[in-house]
C-alpha cells in the first residue's frame, strides 16, 4: 500500500465519518439539542422545516461527495493490499482489516440505498443499518490504523521528492 493510497483513504474516511456524525446530531438529535440550546439551532422555531440547523445541509452534501473518493480509495488498495494479505500465506488476517472490509458492504449498500429509497417501511432500517455499519467501519479502520506495522522510511516514495 503507497502513502498516496493511505493517504487518500484515511482522509476520505475521516472526511465521511465526520460528516456523517456532525449530520446525524443535526438530523436525529436536531429537535432535542433545539430545545436545549435555541440560539444555536435555527430552525427551532419554525414548525414546517426539516432542517435543524444551517449546516445540517452542508454536511449531508459534503458526506455524500466524500463518500465515492472513500469507495474508489478502497477501491484502490483491494487487489494489492486487501486481497494479497488474505491470499498470501504465512500473513495473519488481522481481524480489523477483515472486519472493516465486511462492513464497508453494507455501510456503501445502504449509503447508496438511502438516496432512492423513498418509502419509510424501508427508509428506516437502512438508515439503522448505515449508521450501525459506517460508524463501526470507522472505529474498526482506526484501530485497522493503530495495529498497522510501522515501516522504516528508506528514502522511497514521496519523500524522497526532496530538495538538495
């Protein structure tokens, strides 16, 4: 995996989990956070709107523009990184590696599904699903992260662009 393959996919991968956090607290917690603190959540006041805050727009569009560069990032590293330490013998699987790559399905899955989905019977449970699934693959990919063996610099790579 090159620096520019994990560099894209933990920022994507930040960039998503963020954004779909700060939105969810608009979105599901809007109406009680709106209570408590008024000044903050502008459309408390105003029975009709949907939106709870000025930037609860903001952050789906930038969560659903992130999220294909997440998909393509993962998409990148499949063959090299995710398969080559499945196949390769002698390599241990570490269960958050397998874990992420289990829950990146159904978090893309109902992403996408959640876009065209218009009926509430089914609305609901892939919203349960994509949060369950995404807020669980951004934990597992951080922890993916911590575990990851350091690699020495050799002067390979982008660093090696120096100066002299």
């Amino acid at each position: 995996m090159t620096r520019a393959q994990k560099l894209l996919l933990t920022a994507a991968t930040f960039l998503v989990a963020l954004t779909g956090i700060v939105y969810a607290i608009f979105k599901y917690l809007g109406d009680s956070l709106a209570t408590r603190w008024p000044s903050l959540f502008s459309g408390a006041d105003d029975p009709f709107t949907a939106v709870h805050h000025p930037l609860e727009p903001w952050s789906l569009d930038v969560h659903v523009l992130a999220a294909p560069v997440l998909v393509f990032a993962f998409g990148w590293i499949f063959k090299d990184h995710v398969l080559a330490k499945l196949t390769a013998g002698g390599v241990p699987a570490r269960r958050s590696g397998v874990l992420g790559v289990i829950l990146f399905v159904p978090m893309v899955l109902s992403g996408y599904l959640l876009q065209v989905v218009t009926r509430e019977s089914l609305h609901a449970p892939l919203v349960v699903i994509h949060l369950i699934s995404g807020g669980l693959f951004a934990l597992t990919y951080g922890i993916h992260l911590l575990l990851a063996p350091k690699r020495p610099r050799n002067g390979s790579g982008l660093g090696a662009l120096r100066m002299r």
